[in-house]
C-alpha cells in the first residue's frame, strides 16, 4: 500500500481550497527563500532540469528574467556539483519519462519535508494538472493566477512570465492541437498500426548524442503545453515554460509533469510495457553517460537512480487517485480498419498481427524539397518532390494491400528546425489538409552550437499514413510532389527567424 | 532491436571493418605506403635531397591517409549513419563516399603541412624526442581549452542535406569538409603527436585513436578550461562488460 497519493490540483475547483496547493505554495515559498547554491533550493532544482546561468546577455539568462519571481544568479555552487548536478533533463531519448519521474520524487521529497515541518500533512503530495479533464480543467487552476494567497502574503504559485497561447495571460491548453492521442499507442520504441514513429516513450539513445526526435508522449501533450503555457510577448521576453532552461522555474511545470507521469502510468496499467533492454533500464550510464542524481532531504550526496528503479509505480511510494485518460485502447481492428478502407476484403478468422509488437521496418526517403526554408509570420510553403523509384513503393504498397502484406507508413519530416524562440507552435499541412503540429520547445538549446545537439536544431517526425491513403483512394498520389505548408501559431519578430533546414517524405514497410 | 537500430548497427560494423583493414595495413607496411614518422638517426645530417629521395612524399602521403582513415574511421560511424538515412536508397552510398571524401580532403592538406614541418624536423633534429615534447606540451595545453571543446561540440552539428541530383552530391561532400574542419581543430595537435616520435609511434597512435574516440562520443559541453580526457569509452566497456557478466 501506498503511503503518498497525487491528486488532482482542479479539486475544490483549483484554488486555494485545494490544501496540495496552499501547501505547495508554502513549500515553494520556502525553497525559493534558499540560496541559488543550497541544493535545496527552488533555483537549484530549476537547474537540475536546465539552466541560462553562464553566457547570456540578455533574456532568457536567468538574470533577465521580470519577477515574479525574482530569480537570483549568485551565488553559484562549486564546478563539481555544478557538473554532477544540473542540466540533467532528458529529452529526445527514451529517458524522458523515467529520468522525469525521478526529478518530480526529489522535489515533492523537498516539499513533503518543508511542509511537514510547518505543521502541514505527513503524506502530502505533488498535485497533478490533467488539462484533458472534464469543465474548466483545461484552464490553469486558478491558485496560480492569484497574486496573493490567502492570508494576504505574496503567492510564490504567480509567475509574470506566464503569457499563454493568446500572449495575454490567460492560461489554458487549447484541445485539440494538445492531444493525448499517444495514449493509443502501444509500443514505447518503434513503431505499429497504432504507434507511430519513433514510439511512445521516444528513440532508443545510444552510446553517442546524435538524438533530436522526441517520441510520442513528449511531443504530444508534453512540448504542446509547455509552449501554450509559456506563450511569448518578444523575443526578448517569452515565457519561462516555453523553454527548458527557464521551464523548471515556473511552479505549474510540477503540476504539468506530474500529470506526464500519471499518463505514462495509465499507459503502462493498460498493459503497455517499457522497455527492457539493459540499456534503458540501466540508465544512460550503461552507454557511458552521466547518471540520474537528485539531492534528497535524507541525502544531499544525491539519490542516484535508475529507469529500472522508475519503470513501474508498484515499486515505488505513490499512487495517482486516478489514472483515467478516457481514452480507450484500439488495439484490435486498428489494422483491419486501415486495410477496409483500403478496400481489402479481410476474412474474420484470418489472423492479423500482433499489435503490441514493433513492425516497423527500414525507413526510406522517398521524397524531399529543396532549399531551406526560413519561417516569417505567413510561414511557408514548399513542394516535396518524390524520388520516382522510391515513391513507387508507396502507391504499390497500398495496391497490394493485405494482412499478410501490410501496407507501408509514410512519414512528413521537418528537418534541423532552427531558431532562438521556443514559444511557437508550427501548423503542418500537406495538400492543404491539416497533417499535425509540432512544438518548438527546446529550439534554442538545440540550436546552440555548444547545446547538445552541437547546433543541428530538432527534427520532427509527423504520421502522414492516413493523409496518404486518402490520396491514394482519391487517385492523387499520380502528382510528383506533395504540397506543404509550415505556418507559426504565434508572430515570429522581426529580428528572429525560423529555419527548416530540409522537409522529407520516408515511407516505412512493416514486417 | 528496431530495424532502424539493426541498419546503424550493420553501418558499424562495416566501418570497423575497414577501420581495421586499415590499421592492419600500417602494421604490415607494403611498399606503396610508408610512415610519415620522423625516423631514427640514419637520416642524420642528410640533404634534404637525399632525405626526399628516402621519403618520397606520394608514399608518405598513402601512408598518412593510410593513418587517417584507420584512426578516424570509428568517429565517422554517427556522420555516415546519418549520410545514410539522409539519402535516398539508391545513392547512400554515394552520399556516404562523398561525405568521407570531403572529409579526407581536409586531412590531406593538413597532412601535407604536416610531413612538410616532419621533414624539416628530421632534417634538423634527427632521432630527437624534442619535438615530440614540444608538441606533448602543446596538445596538453590544446587538449584542455575551450577552443577545443568548440571544436568537439561542432563535431555533433548535422547539417540538412539536399536529396537530389549535385546538390545532393555538393552537400555530402560539404557536410564531410565541415566535420573535417571541426575534427582537425580538435585533433590535429594529437594527430601530429605520435608521428613526431622516434619510437612507439603505433602503440601511441592506438592510445590516440581511443582517446580521440571517447572524446567524441562525449555530450557537447559549455567551453571552458577543463582537465579533459574523456573516459567515456572505458565507462562503456566497464558498465557494458558489468551488464554482461551479471547476465551470464
């Protein structure tokens, strides 16, 4: 049994009646009165996600950001715990969601202890924000927009740098483009009928760092609401949730990831596995690299953990009151309705395969544009040309449809997205139909020369398959080229610029 | 394993393969090919003539690309997979050809310079371990600064690729110049190291080769002065080998 349950911060309607977020806020209040270098701080534990503390002349470095709240710059921990601590968030990997899980135990660990200590409930827990819940849930809980708590006392929950999707402070998720179509998903790498490219839980990440797809999860409702959060008035002042080095200083990005996790374990209750190659339970240090370590209130010599010690919640203390998504499986006749549709007469006994199973075969570029594009506010249009011998396959594919000769998937990729600005959410649309958005969370950093992608920018990954097999019932896939166009959600500035380095088509066999 | 894993994996192998084809050659020596090595004191106080008729410089230049590719291949394994899986089927391997063509381009001239100063050192200081010292010292202070560390990081920035016709062709070989570019700032004074000895030259061109590998499997990191001798290749093995024992 249990001892710690997250429950839903909308409860008593999100405010302050909601005693997890009177409590939250008192144990925010009291990290951020620590120092930036006392490993128990609000500052400190923002840093363990990312940071801007070193070489920023201007916002986003954390000395430019406008309180609330007054985020300080100094004084800075020792380069050892520095290197052994911060900028450890885990993103475009199959890491996401483990090393993610670990963090939001050492924080509520922190709070727990703080709120304690001020006389609050032994078994407090960090709320969760479902933003898919039923009513008004989709709104920020209203405690976080309040400028003082109760007792008259500044709110710590307040952020100024808080714009949301329409840049005017009112904080909400729009649904859709935020979805929580990953849900459907059922492998966490790789892909099938009902997941798409590269899988829930993300790529596998090997011995290098050559990763910038985000998988399934991440991207959609994770990268989605951290920019509609964030939201964006310049470039010079965007909102901290729209980027990772600023992210962990706003206080809802607890209450966002925790609701992450709560889907990743309702995903998991439905039956779905993790994975259970040694590298992924291991961590990143069985391919060389750094290890997840989290300071703790029993030890500041830091908590170091595993994906095995994060993959099921039965081994750990808490539980989520509910792990509800509303979203049901369709695991069987997903399949079969693709190749109905298709027009493929299937025989009820004839067995179909195994959809918890990657089929995913060798991806194959089969078209691109050419040239770059840079995105302006009008955003931009291009034509994907097709490699006529490749692009053959796909038409032939869909001709020769069967449950023994599965049909291909084909996939729109938006490649070395480049930029300074996270706060943007691009439209993707292909023969003028809608084919999904992406979130530019993480653009800046992926851009950096010295960031970890060494400056290539992100790459996405969007399932076109369905958009094809109209065209292809439509007799429209004769053309030599698809139509796509890019278009930001938000006003690019006049002195930014977004680039799209190549826009491809792959199409994917599967087994 | 997904299928994509499978293909990178296949990549690999066929890379250290060649990598060790490589190697093998240089241990073996065949005439075509000869060390770029500064040699011991029989050469002392030769004309540069007779010293060019003793190191023909097309035979020094086989044996230098001859070291290049061996030593360099194994960091090649990220660009190439990607060369690959850039480009379409019919001309990855073209793409990835062209790509290790820019690339040793840029090694070719570098090494160009390079046996031109290791002539004038053998030249002069036959069988001496002082430039061997002196360029010890420099890689040292070399191997520590920021400017190497940008070099590094640069090394992880995959560029777009056009996909058809020469501009695929252009950006292949641009993609494998520019990574040369980045590689030589990082590696060149490492590089440069072991030929300068009189003696050990291969058994410190392996310790090279490994440590230039570690390094560049290694995250980007903000610049700065740092101790930096990545152990990340002996992290892999001690953990990888762990895994496996615990298996067995």
């Amino acid at each position: 049994m249990a001892t710690y349950t997250r429950k839903n911060a909308w409860n008593q309607n999100g405010t302050f009646s909601n005693s997890d977020l009177l409590w939250y806020a008192k144990g925010v209040r009291a990290m951020q009165a620590r120092a930036l270098n006392d490993q128990a701080s609000w500052w400190f534990f923002a840093a363990i996600h990312n940071e801007y503390l070193s070489g920023q002349t201007t916002f986003p470095g954390w000395a430019y950001i406008s309180a609330p709240p007054a985020v300080p710059t100094s004084p800075l921990p020792s380069q050892s715990i520095r290197d052994k601590f911060w900028n450890q968030c885990q993103h475009q990997s199959w890491y996401f969601e483990p090393w993610h899980r670990g963090y939001l135990i050492a924080i509520e660990a922190q709070i727990r202890a703080i709120v304690i200590g001020l006389g609050g409930p032994n078994d407090w827990s960090l709320p969760y924000w479902n933003y898919f819940g039923p009513g008004n849930q989709y709104k920020i809980p209203p405690a976080f927009t309040q400028l003082t708590l109760p007792d008259g006392s500044p709110n710590p929950l307040f952020v100024k740098a808080r714009y949301g999707p329409r840049n005017n402070g009112d904080i909400y998720i729009p649904l859709p483009p935020v979805s929580q179509d990953c849900q459907r998903n059922t492998i966490y790498t790789g892909s099938n009928a009902v997941t798409p490219n590269p899988g829930y839980g993300g790529p596998s990440t090997g011995f290098s760092n050559a990763g910038s797809v985000s998988g399934n999860l991440e991207n959609n409702p994770h990268n989605m609401v951290h920019t509609y959060i964030g939201g964006s008035i310049t470039s010079t002042d965007y909102g901290l949730m729209s980027d990772p080095g600023t992210a962990a200083l706003d206080p809802i990005f607890y209450l966002h990831h925790c609701n992450i996790d709560r889907m990743w374990a309702s995903w998991n209750a439905a039956g779905n596995a993790n994975p259970t190659s040694t590298n992924w339970l291991k961590g990143p240090a069985a391919t060389g690299g750094r290890k997840f370590v989290m300071p703790m209130p029993s030890s500041r010599a830091g908590w170091v953990y595993t994906p095995n010690d994060m993959k099921s919640l039965s081994q750990l203390n808490y539980v989520y009151d509910n792990l509800s998504t509303g979203i049901t499986k369709q695991l069987v006749g997903s399949l079969a309705q693709r190749l109905t549709k298709l027009g493929v007469n299937l025989i009820q006994t004839q067995p179909q395969p195994d959809e918890n199973m990657d089929m995913g075969g060798n991806s194959e570029m089969v078209g691109a544009n050419e040239g770059a594009l840079t995105l302006k506010n009008s955003g931009a249009r291009t034509a994907v040309r097709f490699q006529k011998e490749a692009w053959a396959k796909v038409p032939k594919s869909l001709m020769n449809a069967s449950v023994t000769k599965v049909p291909d998937h084909v996939y729109l990729q938006l490649e070395n997205v480049k930029g300074k600005m996270d706060s943007n959410v691009l439209a993707v649309s292909v023969n003028h139909k809608l084919a999904g958005h992406v979130s530019l969370f993480g653009l800046r950093k992926a851009s950096s020369n010295d960031g970890h992608h060494g400056g290539a920018g992100l790459t996405f990954i969007l399932d076109i398959t369905n958009l094809v097999d109209e065209l292809h019932l439509n007799n429209a896939l004769d053309a030599d080229s698809l139509d796509v166009t890019i278009s930001p959600d938000n006003d690019i500035p006049n002195d930014e610029e977004i680039t799209v380095g190549r826009v491809s088509l792959h199409r994917q066999p599967q087994s | 394993m997904t299928a994509a894993e499978r293909s990178r994996r296949s990549v690999s192998l066929l890379i250290f393969v060649l990598s060790a084809t490589c190697w093998g050659l240089l241990l073996v020596k065949p005439a075509a090919v000869k060390h770029c090595f500064v040699t011991g004191g029989e050469l002392s106080r030769t004309s540069l003539e007779i010293l060019l008729l003793t190191n023909p410089i097309s035979p020094m230049l086989a044996g230098w690309g001859l070291m290049v590719l061996a030593m360099m291949l194994p960091k090649l394994i990220i660009p190439i997979q990607y060369t690959c899986e850039r480009s379409f089927k019919n001309r990855r391997f073209r793409a990835a050809s062209l790509f290790v063509l820019g690339y040793m381009g840029v090694w070719m001239v570098v090494g160009a310079l390079m046996i031109g100063g290791i002539l004038g050192l053998t030249l002069f200081m036959p069988g001496s371990y002082t430039p061997a010292i002196v360029v010890g010292i420099i890689a040292a202070i070399w191997q520590f600064s920021p400017v190497k560390q940008q070099c590094l990081n640069r090394g992880h920035n995959h560029k777009a690729l056009a996909a058809f016709g020469r501009a695929a062709d252009y950006d292949s070989v641009l993609f494998g110049f520019e990574h040369a570019v980045w590689c030589v700032g990082s590696n060149w004074v490492l590089m440069l190291f072991p030929v300068l000895l009189p003696g050990g030259n291969n058994f410190v061109m392996l310790a090279v080769t490994l440590l230039m590998l570690s390094e560049h499997m290694e995250a980007p990191r903000t610049p700065r002065w740092r101790i930096n001798l990545s152990s990340k290749l002996i992290r892999i093995l001690f953990a990888q080998t762990s895994i496996r024992l615990a298996r067995s």
